[in-house]
C-alpha cells in the first residue's frame, strides 16, 4: 500500500473539494433521507386522519391556531441565508490562504503531462471518454446532460415535495436524479480522480502511479465477434444493432413506465413522455456502455467510417 | 403580532428564536479570517523581513567591529610607527618655533577681546534706546512727509533725547594679561566715556581683534601644517591597511596583524577593500542602520533589455555585493550573509546589474516566499539553483564553446574530462570534434562540384557536336544558331573554370580537416602491424586488467556468449585491419634488428615523450597521462612486425599505412595503383585516388608529433619500449582467422560504438551512438530515463525510496559510495533531477537497466570508465549547463569577436595538442614537464627547459611563428630546431594551414598584439656604426651562448641561433630584452650588457640598480635618476664597457645600434671553437 501516493493525490489543493464531497455527499444523503422518512411518516398519518390534515401544516412545531401559516421572507429566511454567507466566506478565506493555487511549471507543448487531468468537475466527462468517440463524450453527452436538466421543470410539474424532503410522493424523480447524479456523474469523477493514474491506467487506490507501466488491453468491436469485414456491413450491423438496442430499451422503458407509474403517462402530454422516455434512454446506455468496455472489451459497437458508437 | 397577546399560547419558534449569537460568531470568524489575510499578505508570506533584520543586526555590529578597529587599535598601531613619530615630532619642532610669537598674538588678542566685551556690556542697553529713538524720529518724519528727520518737527523731540543719551557718561573696566609668561597676571583697567565715544571704540576694537587674528594664523602656520602633516597621515592609513603594513617594519606589522586578528576582521589584512576609509565605514553603517526593511524594490535587479529579467536574490543575500568583502564568520557564521567570494574576479565581467544572479546560479529569481521557492527547488520550476559542488554548470550555459577560461578550474576541468575520456566520441557536444561533420560536409560539396562539371562538359561538347550536324544538314538555320551557341559555350566554359577554382579551395579545405580529424583512440587498422594476436582477446574483454590506467572503458559483453562475443569481435578487428603481410615493402614495416635499449631509454627520458605519456616501472609511474602509458610493450607487440611498425609510427604517426578514400569508401591497397594511367603511386605525393579521383586521406588521426629522429634514435626507442615485458602469459588466438567470426564481431564493433573511438576499416562513416548531449541541460526531467529508480529518485530520504549507490557501501562499489558522500549536502535526498540522474549514470552506466527485462541488444550500451567523484561532478556540471541555446537571453551570451574569439579558438587547439606539456602558455601555469622527477627544482634540467610562451605574442614575428609551427626544423636545416641546446625539442606536429593561423592570432592576442604586423623601419648601419656593432658582437662575446650560421653547438651554447634573430624577434621586444633580460625572465642566463645614463648627470646605471632605487624611493619612479634625482626617461643606454673607444663615439644609444645590428643579420665570421 503506497501510503505517501493516496495521500499526495488526496492532498493535491485541486483535489479538496471532491474530497470533501467524499464526506459531504453522504452526510448530506442521509440528512436528506432521515428528514424525508420522518416527512413520510407524518404524510401517512395525516392521509388516515383528514381532520388534522386540515389544520397541520408543520411537522417540527404541530399546529397551533394563532400561529401564522406563512412568514415573511424578510428576515425570517434571509437571516438564516446571511448566517450561511457569513460561515462560507470565513471559510473560503482561510481556504485561500492555506492552499495555494496549485501552479506547476510552463506548459511545454512537446511534452505532455502524465496523467493529464481536467480540473475535478470535468472529470467525468474526461472519464467518459474512456467509453465513447470524443464526439459523443466531449459533445454530445455534455449538451444532453444541460439540456436535460434545462429540461426537468418542463416535464416534472408536480409540486410535491416543494419546500420538504420526501421520499414517499417523488421516488421516481429523486431515483433518477440519484441516478444521474451519484452513479454517472459524482462516481465517473471519482474514477477519474482517485483511479486513473499516468496512461489514464486503473490504478487502485494506494497502487503506486508508475509512469512505465505496461498492461495489455484488449479492445475489440462488436461485430468483430461476428466475423463482419465489410466497410459497408459493419456499418449497417453497427447501425441495426445500435438503433434495435435503443428501440428495444425505448420500449422496455415505455412498458415499466405503464406498469409502474400509469399516472405520468395519463398526466403528461406526449412531447413531454417522449423527452422523459429519451433522456431515460440516454441515462441507461451509458452504464451499458460501460459494462460492455469494462466486463467485454468491447470497444464500440457501431463503427462507421464517419463516427463510432 | 398580536397573535401573541394570550399568555397560554405559546411564541410563534420562528418569530421567537433569536439568531444573534450565531451570526455575531459568524461575524466575528469573517473579521478574524479577513485579519489573517492581512496578516498573511503582510508577514506570513515575507519570511525575508526577520532575514534583513538579522541582516541589518549583524552587519551594523561587524561594521562597528572594523570601525572600531580601525580608529581605535590600528590609530594606536599608527602611532606607534616611525612615519608617525617623524610628523609628531615636528609638530613639537614648529610648536617650539612659534611658540612665543603666537603667546604674545593670543595676548594683544585676549587684553582686546576683553575691553571689547566690557565696552560692549556698557552700551548695550544705550544703544538700543537709540535705536528705538531713531526709529520713532524716522516715523514721525515720514508721517510728516519730510525725507530728512532733522527738518521734521516731530522728529526734532526724538533727535534731541538721542544726542542726551551720546552725551551721558559711563564707567567701565576690563582685565588685561601682563606682558611676559601667560600666568604673568593681569591688571584690571577702568575708564570713563561718553556712550557716543563708545560705540566708535568699539568699531576700532573689532577691527583691531581681526588684524590680531589674521597675525595668529600667519604665526602658528608652521605649526598647523605640521599638524595637518601628521593627522592627514594618520586619516590616510587608517583607511589602507595594506599601506600601513607595507610601511611598517616587521615588529610593527606583526603587532598590528595580532591585534586585527584578534579582534575578528583578519579578512581585512588581505582583501582590496581595505581601502574603505574609516568615514565610509561609517556611511555604510549608517545606511545599514536606515535600511528600509521590506523594501523589495531596494534589493531588485530588473534587467529590462533581457527580457525584463527580474533577480530578488539579494532580498536575503544582502551583502552579495558588499564594498567590502565578508566572510560567514564574520556574520556570526550565517553564510547567507557573507559576500559573493569571488566578486572582485568574476563581477568585472559579470555585472550584476546586467546579468543578475539567477542567470548563472540558476534558482527563481523572483520567488521571495521561501528558501525553497527562491533556490527553484520546487519540481515544478525548471532551473533548479546550482549545487555548491556543480556551480560551473552556470558559467557553461554561456562558454559553451570555450574549453578554456582564466580562473575557471572546475569548468576547465570538466571540459578537459569530457575531451580526455573521448565521452564526444559517442555524444555530439558543441564545440567538440567538429572536423569530421565539417570534412564531410565539403567532400559531399565536392563530389556535387565533380557532377556538375561533368554535367557542363557534356552539355558543351552536345552543343558543338549538335552545331557540327546541322553544319551539314542546313547551314543558313547553323548561321542563325551560331552566335547563341558560341555565347553559351563561352558562359559554360567560364563556370567550368569556377568550379575548377571551387573545387581547387574545397579541396584544400577537406585535406585540412582530413588532417584536424583525431579519434581518441589509436588507428585499428594497424592491429595485425603492430599488436601480437594473442595479447588482444583478454585487452578487449577488460582493459583495466592488463593497463589499469587505460583509458578505454569496460565494455559489457554478452553473458549468455560466454566470451565467445569477445572473440568475435577480436576476430572482427584483427581481420578488417590492413593486411600488411602481402605486401610488406609497400606499407614501410617489415622484419628489423633491435637498436641500443640504453640509448633508447635516454632518449625516451629527455627528448620530451613523456610530457604525454607516462611510463610505469614498478609501483611508479611516471609522466603524463594525455597520452597513453607505454609501459610493458613488451606484452602486446607483434612479434615479426612490431618493433618496424613502432620505428616508423614514432618517426612519421602521422603517415598512415594506406590512404583512405571517402568516396570509395575504404582503404586504397597497391593494386589500385597498378595499371593507372596518371602513373600514381602508392605514396603520400600522391592526392588523389586513382579510381575515383576523390582527395585521400593520408592522416593519421592523431595529434602524436614527429621529433624529426635518425631511424637509429627511432629503433632505439622502440627497442626500449619493447624490452619491457610484465611477464604475463597469454594463450593462443587460432579465432583470430576464423572468418565466420568476421560479420558477428563487425555487427557487434558497430553495436557497442567502437567506430566513435577508432578508426576501423569498413566503419569510417559511423555516426556517433550516443544521444547528443548539446542542451541536455534543459531537457525535460521526463525524458530522463530513470527506468524503475523513477520512484525512488523521487522519494529518497522521505518515505523509504533509495539511492542505490549509497547501498553499495563495501565490496567492489566501495568508490562509488564515497562519490555520493563527498560534497553530498546538496545532493543526499531527493536525486530526480539532472544532477542525480548524471552522476548515477557517469558512476553506474547501466543503472537504470535495473530490473528490467532487457536483451543484451536493448540493454544500455555507455561502457565503465571508472571515474573518480570529482571527476563524476565536473562532468555533471558539464551536462547540467549544456543548456539550449534559446534558455539564455542573446544580450548576455558569450559571442566573443576579435582577440577573444582567437583567444577562444586557440585554446582548443592547445589543449588539443598538449602545448601545455612543454610549455608555459599563462603566466602562472606549470607545464607539466616541470612536474617530472628531477624537473622540479629551481635549476635541475634548467637548460632542457622548453620555452615559456607567456608574451610569445609580442616577442616573436608572426610571420616567423607561422613558418616555424608548420616546420620547427626550419627547412630541415636543423633538427633539432631553434634551441640547439634543448635535449628537449619542439617537435613537428603537422599542423595544418588553419591551425597555425589560429595559433599565431592565439599568441598575438594572448600578448596583447594587433591582428596584423608591421614591422619597423629599421635604419641601416653606417660602416662606423658597424664596426662598433662588431666590437661589441665581440668584445661581449655573445657566441659563448648563442648559436650562429653553422658553428656547431657545443656544451657552451646555450641560447637560440642568432641568425634567426632578425626574421623572428619584434625589434620592440628585443630592444626591451636586451635592456633588462633579468626583469623580463628572472634567472635567465642572458647578461646584463647595457647601462642607462643620465642626461643630467651623466651618471650610468644597471637596471637592477634603477630598480632598487625605485623600490627605496618614496616617489618609487623608476625613471628617477638615483643619483641626481632628475628624470632619466631621456637618457641613452650605453655598453657596459666604457673602454673601446669605436664604441663610445657612437653618441646615439647603444641598444638601438644592436638591434639593428641584429636585424641586419651580417655577423663577423665566428672563430672555430
């Protein structure tokens, strides 16, 4: 276990905030689920008894007649805000001055570094790279994630859940944010951080980064396990088996969601169900993707002379 | 909220709950944070304001001390001396003189002072009532309009009260001193007075009291001059310790010396900066005491014409630059503090303000945050500070080109290491064995040149041939071609005959660099003439065994082979060299009798070989190592050829066995020259190769010198050499001949370089192996190939990663160890940088193969040369400033035009040659010859001695120099050359055309002379003047020593040939010999034959006695006459014999008529010894 190699990169000033989410991302998760179990309990009661759900409107402080049922945002709410703003610029403060920029020497352009990392938050995209045509992964994927979030107000307009936690009301909205979120986002960067050593090799954590280490990998595509060598056929087969795989997952999606949460379908109009279906899609594949390089080797599935998948 | 009024409710938490506490806190850690911003910016990050405190404590209190010893224990030292009590002494003298005279001034002076004074008191208080009455009469009347007062009538009341006031009458009295002795007593006087008298009294008392004074400064004159005499004196040494000693007697130096020493400024004593006056002491104290501590632009070096470069180094090292040198002691050992050693040397050429200190040092200049910051010791910074141990790395990045520079020993070294060890035989290095690209630069230009002309000839004689054809078929289309054709056919003939001239220059020029070109090791070609078969296996395998000194290294064969890969590569050479048994006549060796070992070994001893070589007999070796060690020949020699091939290597090395062609690309053999129409022969005469027309090469590469012996002096020689024999038996080679051997051993020659060190045939085109090291300095870390040390390079001295040198700390490795401990300091921790990686690689060539899973042809190939740690660290800071090109600014480059750059390319040549070896080319070299047993003593082998050529330059005429580097026989007349009393001699060194130029302007400019010479206009003699010329040729018998026409030298003459006087001496440095021989070469033989007279006095002295005046005067003028004082500068030489009467009608000066008189040339016949 090479101890003094965890601790540099852990230590490195432009790796202390994913760090940090190491730890806060957790606490953060459970804070959120205790409050949104303890939300989900009074939920129930208050379904089972629709008198007091009349008049309770808050879980800490039980109803009480004369109190108000709204406050004001000033300074109720604000203080509270300047208290945080107070906390976070000490912080920062004390942050900036005890870790430096992290400057290293002027950039050469015949010799690049190795590894050569994107700052923190870039690199899951920089890890997906590993799994797609940079087209895809510096691109395409990049503008679906903005456009995707852009887009979750325009297809989720339940107002459960505003202004407390549950979990009960929203588990498919929080599930797949979750998802997004924690497993292709925060996980991918952490990868990214912690694991990829110089090559942009698996490293484990505490495995020396040795710069002259080797390893043989095996990068096949699919339809070199069928024994296709025309251009055009490859084109074709990785064309079929791309387009049959997502019109078999958009089903597959279509059919759980019927089953499972007929509400959306009735609620929602179809450019919104057909948005929610792709993005779904899209969330999905990737981690497919993902299994296929990692656990088959497969390196892409559609190769064309113009693009690859 | 009226919510609230009934008590049994409860207050509303969100309304009710105060956030105060919180938020105060909060508030309260944003202050503290923005404090220790401030607190940050100001001081946390400025660790340089404690350094210049202490600094500025420091300083101050060393100053005081040298302060203080200057005025206090020095001035009393001062005192102390004769020089002193001489001044002091007439300060009593004169004050005796004056004395009197002075007493009664000062009386006159007191008596008037006093009634002044006492006349002063009685009307001060009158006399501003006056004055308050006269203004307020000038008012009235100006009120009044009246321009005088007395007309006015307001006035009129005012004017009267003054003249009342004039009128009234007082009393007073003063003391005045009797006449006589000072404590003569004193008489009181008292008068009365009207105040209007007064006051005229006083004016006359004034300016009697100032006519007294000027009277006491005319008396006491004598006096203060005196005084001033004495403390001018003092103020003077105290600020010049060094003229203070060289003033004092011994006892008195001692005395002074003792008390500096003991009080801590001992550097003073001998240091240029004991010059600083005690005042300017002062001033440097107080403008250490006012030293504005923080004040970065205070101790900046902004350099704005090298690309803005900004030095803060002196942030902290605050007397890099002191006036006055300071040593770490002196700052209570904080070496910081002290001053740049080398300052008064390196500065004159190296202002920093031009060059700052960052561009040698190395380190962030700017960086002022930490230590580790500043010295660039953080990774990511690319100029790391130059370890103590390694500082010449920085002069390197700017001298690349030199292989020589004046007080650089370290650099010279390490040049020397890289060109002795032949390291450029596998890695390109600037300035280094530039002939061989040269030569084939100009032999590609010239086989285009031979293209082309062919080209041209065809294209001229198509055109003629085509105009005879259509001459026959259509004369009128002939008429009209005609005149074009005729046109070109001019045009081509004239190129035709400037690629005629080209190739004539070109020519010339590839035979000149075919001749510079020199391998490190010796021709091996010559292998089957010259070594016996059975000795050349084991020499190959590990030629340390049989020569430990040797300088080729320890190569790494193949284990896997079992020696097998040895023999190839035997068989390899032994085959490729010339087969000189088919043909022996022609190659000049052959079977031939011993000569006279005795004879040999003197010749050996005293003709100069060993100011190259060296020669071990038993546990001593003796001689110098730039060449190889000739011990034991005896072992290797070919037995039927050897002692042939050793005669006639040491008669002409430079003669090779058979000439090479470059675009043949091999070794001519006879038969190439049979059946040759141009009737050439296998010889040197002959320039050309017979088959392809290609200029040869008949060069040796070595720079070996012929010493123009007999055949006999050779075969003794050689015979010597070879009686040696150390005994050692070895076996049989029959693989030598084995001719499948031959294609393994050529891949394996050519795999392991040995083309970059010998000549071998088939290889001559090789190219150089070895990665080029030119800019190796400023290569990126990560393309230094640590291998699998990567890490513990990285982590040494932290976490357990390891050196791996240190871990051989016994056995066969014990060296290598004590390499890393000396001078370690910089060194021990982390050793991923380019030092660590070239010293482990210098030490351990295939360290960084370790644990890897190499092939022996992949394996590294840098063979073992057993370097000592010095050697290892000179050649690191070689490779550590062999920086690119583009890492230092133009503006501060090295680019030497003029003397300097025929100082810089001489220098290459010298030490190319060994010049060194014989002589002495600076002023405070030893050439090593002098270092010999026997040689090392004042006066032992005094008249073997070569030359000095310290001002060679001056003495000798270039064109002569010129004539006698490229022939020092001098057409053969003599072999012995010049000095016929030499045993040791100036040997032929074959140099070629642009060498001797660059020797010849290398002298001129070391001596300070310009590049072209023209020699004076000397007047011919007249016939007295030459007969008085002879009388002086003979009376002073100057053929006792020297040498003249053809009398044959005998013990007695030991001086050069005087026939060459005239075509090689500068008459202006004869003239100067001749006045003073001793002055110009203490201890020469050459006599002191001329006086200079005075034109005053008449009077003649020797220059010894001229000199001894000089240093006895005070003036030290060495042109003062000793005996009359006068100026002597005018006056003639005159002989020293003052009794032949041809001679002293001569008026003019005497020198003057010898110097021409040598320069004429026309000696009388010399009588037969």
């Amino acid at each position: 276990m090479d101890w003094k190699q965890l601790w540099e990169i852990c230590s490195a000033p432009d790796n202390v905030p994913i760090v940090l989410l190491l730890f806060l991302t957790p606490f953060y998760l459970w804070y959120g689920f205790r409050e949104a179990i303890k939300n989900d309990r009074l939920i129930t009661q208050l379904e089972a008894d629709p008198a007091l759900a009349k008049t309770h409107h808050r879980r800490h402080q039980p109803y009480h007649p004369a109190w108000d049922k709204t406050v004001h945002v000033w300074p109720y709410l604000l203080r509270i805000e300047l208290l945080a703003a107070l906390v976070v610029t000490a912080f920062l403060c004390i942050w900036a001055i005890y870790l430096d920029a992290p400057l290293e020497e002027p950039a050469n352009p015949t010799l690049t570094m190795n590894p050569a990392k994107a700052p923190w938050y870039f690199l899951g995209l920089q890890e997906m790279l590993v799994y797609f045509d940079p087209w895809i992964a510096g691109v395409i994927l990049p503008n679906i994630i903005v456009v995707g979030l852009m887009a979750i107000p325009y297809m989720d307009t339940s107002p459960l859940g505003n202004g407390y936690y549950t979990w009960k009301q929203r588990k498919f909205a929080l599930g797949g944010f979750l998802f997004g979120y924690l497993v292709l986002w925060l996980a991918l960067a952490i990868v990214g951080t912690f694991i990829r050593g110089p090559g942009w090799m698996w490293f484990w954590p505490g495995q020396t980064w040795d710069a002259h280490r080797v390893v043989h990998e095996v990068n096949i595509h699919l339809h070199e396990l069928f024994g296709i060598t025309d251009v055009w056929e490859i084109a074709i087969f990785g064309g079929i088996a791309t387009l049959g795989f997502t019109a078999v997952l958009g089903g597959a999606v279509d059919f759980a969601l019927r089953k499972w949460k007929p509400e959306l379908f009735r609620k929602m109009n179809v450019i919104q169900y057909a948005h929610l279906v792709g993005f779904l899609i899209m969330m999905i594949r990737l981690p497919v993707k993902m299994v296929l390089k990692l656990g088959f080797d497969i390196k892409y599935v559609w190769v064309t002379p113009w693009f690859n998948v | 909220m009226s919510q609230n009024d009934t008590n049994d409710i409860p207050p509303d938490p969100i309304y009710a709950k105060s956030l105060s506490i919180p938020i105060f806190l909060a508030s309260m850690a944003v202050v503290g944070a923005v404090a220790l911003v401030i607190a940050d910016d100001g001081w946390l990050r400025r660790p340089y304001l404690s350094t210049q405190e202490e600094w500025q404590e420091k300083y101050v209190s060393f100053l005081e001390d040298v302060r203080d010893v200057r005025q206090d224990e020095v001035e009393e030292q001062l005192k102390g001396l004769d020089d002193y009590k001489d001044l002091n002494k007439s300060v009593s003298s004169a004050d005796g003189e004056v004395k009197n005279a002075v007493a009664e001034v000062q009386r006159a002076i007191f008596n008037l002072d006093s009634e002044l004074k006492s006349v002063l008191k009685a009307i001060t208080s009158p006399r501003s009532e006056i004055s308050a009455l006269s203004y307020k009469a000038e008012h009235a009347a100006a009120t009044e309009g009246v321009t005088v007062p007395a007309k006015s009538e307001g006035a009129h009341h005012y004017l009267e009260e003054i003249k009342e006031i004039e009128a009234r009458s007082v009393l007073y009295s003063w003391t005045e001193r009797a006449e006589g002795e000072l404590d003569a007593g004193s008489i009181t006087k008292e008068e009365e007075a009207e105040i209007g008298a007064l006051i005229e009294r006083m004016l006359t008392l004034q300016e009697a009291k100032a006519a007294k004074q000027g009277e006491l400064a005319v008396a006491a004159k004598p006096l203060t001059d005196a005084i001033r005499a004495r403390d001018g004196w003092l103020a003077r040494n105290l600020g010049n310790l060094k003229m203070i000693l060289g003033s004092a007697d011994d006892d008195a130096l001692e005395a002074i010396a003792n008390k500096v020493a003991e009080a801590g400024v001992a550097a003073y004593l001998d240091t240029a900066t004991t010059t600083l006056k005690p005042e300017q002491i002062q001033g440097l104290i107080d403008a250490t005491e006012d030293w504005s501590v923080g004040d970065l632009t205070a101790t900046q070096i902004h350099i704005p014409e090298t690309a803005n470069w900004v030095d803060r180094c002196e942030t902290c090292h605050l007397n890099a630059r002191a006036p006055l040198p300071v040593t770490a002691a002196d700052m209570g050992g904080e070496r910081l503090f002290a001053s740049h050693p080398r300052a008064e040397e390196l500065f004159a050429n190296h202002d920093p303000k031009r060059f700052g200190c960052s561009m040698c040092h190395g380190g962030n200049g700017v960086a002022v945050t930490s230590e580790e910051d500043a010295h660039g010791l953080n990774h990511h910074w690319l100029q790391r500070l130059h370890p103590e141990a390694n500082f010449e790395a920085g002069c390197i990045q700017c001298h690349g080109p030199d292989i020589y520079l004046e007080g650089g020993e370290r650099h010279n070294q390490a040049k020397e290491n890289f060109r002795h060890f032949g390291c450029w035989g596998c890695h390109k290095l600037e300035g280094y064995d530039v002939e061989p690209e040269q030569a084939r630069a100009v032999a590609k230009r010239l086989s285009d040149i031979d293209a082309l002309i062919e080209r041209k000839q065809m294209r001229a004689s198509n055109l003629k041939e085509a105009l005879g054809t259509l001459y026959d078929v259509d004369e009128d289309r002939f008429d009209e071609l005609e005149p074009e054709s005729a046109r070109e056919q001019a045009a081509l003939a004239m190129e035709i005959s400037g690629l005629h001239t080209e190739r004539g220059v070109l020519a010339t020029k590839v035979q000149g660099l075919y001749s510079e070109e020199k391998t490190v090791g010796p021709n091996l070609k010559d292998l089957r003439a010259k070594i016996r078969p059975e000795w050349l296996t084991q020499w190959i395998a590990n030629p340390k065994h049989w020569r430990p000194s040797t300088k080729m290294p320890a190569f790494r064969f193949d284990e896997a082979k079992n020696g097998e890969d040895v023999k190839d590569l035997a068989a390899f050479v032994w085959q490729s060299s010339t087969d000189v048994m088919s043909d022996v006549g022609t190659y000049g060796v052959s079977a031939m009798k011993t000569g006279d070992a005795t004879a040999g070994e003197e010749l050996f001893k005293t003709v100069g070989c060993l100011a190259c070589h060296s020669k071990t007999d038993g546990e001593l070796t003796v001689g110098n190592d730039f060449a190889a060690n000739l011990s034991n020949l005896g072992d290797k020699y070919n037995r039927t050829l050897g002692l042939s091939y050793y005669v006639r290597w040491i008669l002409n090395p430079r003669h090779r066995l058979a000439p090479f062609c470059a675009d043949c690309d091999r070794d001519l053999v006879p038969d190439d020259f049979v059946n040759d129409a141009k009737d050439l022969v296998f010889s040197r005469e002959t320039k050309t190769c017979p088959n392809c027309g290609f200029e040869l090469k008949w060069d040796n590469p070595t720079v070996m010198p012929s010493f123009r012996l007999s055949t006999a002096q050779a075969t003794n020689i050689a015979t010597y050499l070879i009686d040696q024999k150390s005994g050692e038996e070895f076996e049989a080679a029959p693989w030598l001949d084995e001719d499948e051997r031959f294609q393994r051993g050529r891949r394996l020659a050519q795999h392991l370089g040995c083309a970059g060190c010998h000549e071998i045939s088939g290889l001559e085109s090789e190219q150089r192996i070895g990665t080029e090291l030119t800019g190796w300095g400023s290569k990126p870390m990560e393309r230094l190939d640590f291998g699998h040390y990567t890490h513990d390079a990285k982590t040494h001295d932290e976490t357990g990663g390891h050196d791996p040198l240190l871990d051989w700390s016994s056995g066969k490795n014990g060296d290598d160890r004590r390499i890393f401990e000396e001078g370690a300091e910089d060194y021990v921790g982390k050793w991923y940088n380019h030092r660590g990686f070239a010293m482990h690689k210098l030490a351990q060539p295939n360290l960084y193969d370790a644990s890897k899973n190499v092939t022996y042809a992949t394996a590294l190939k840098m063979p073992k040369f057993n370097l000592d740690g010095q050697q290892i660290t000179d050649l690191a800071s070689l490779l550590m400033g062999s920086t690119e090109a583009a890492s230092m600014p133009d503006s501060i480059k090295y680019n030497p035009v003029g003397d300097e750059l025929a100082i810089r390319e001489g220098w290459w040549i010298v030490k190319k040659y060994n010049c060194q070896g014989c002589h002495q080319v600076l002023a405070d070299d030893v050439p090593f010859i002098q270092t010999l047993p026997g040689w090392q003593k004042e006066g032992e082998h005094e008249n073997d001695r070569p030359p000095s050529l310290v001002g060679t330059g001056f003495r000798t005429r270039p064109d002569f120099l010129a004539h006698f580097l490229g022939d020092p026989s001098l057409g053969g007349k003599d072999p012995k050359s010049l000095r016929d009393h030499l045993t040791t001699r100036m040997p032929t060194f074959m140099f070629t055309e642009n060498e001797i130029r660059k020797l010849v302007r290398f002298f001129d400019a070391m001596a300070k002379q310009p590049p072209v010479y023209q020699p004076a206009q000397l007047e011919p003699l007249t016939a007295t003047e030459r007969a008085a010329a002879d009388q002086i040729w003979t009376k002073a018998n100057c053929l006792q020593c020297h040498v003249v026409g053809d009398l044959m030298p005998n013990d007695e003459t030991k001086a050069p040939n005087l026939d060459y006087a005239a075509g090689r001496l500068r008459p202006e440095w004869v003239r100067r010999w001749i006045e003073n021989p001793p002055g110009m070469v203490p201890g020469t033989a050459m006599l002191v034959l001329f006086k200079k007279e005075c034109p005053s006095c008449q009077k003649t002295f020797d220059p010894a006695a001229m000199a001894k005046h000089a240093a006895d005067s005070k003036s030290g003028d060495a042109d003062e006459c000793p005996d009359c004082g006068k100026d002597l500068s005018a006056g003639r030489w005159v002989w020293n014999d003052a009794s032949v009467p041809a001679v002293n009608a001569i008026k003019g000066d005497h020198i003057d008529l010898i110097v021409r008189y040598l320069n004429d040339g026309k000696f009388p016949a010399p009588k037969p010894k």
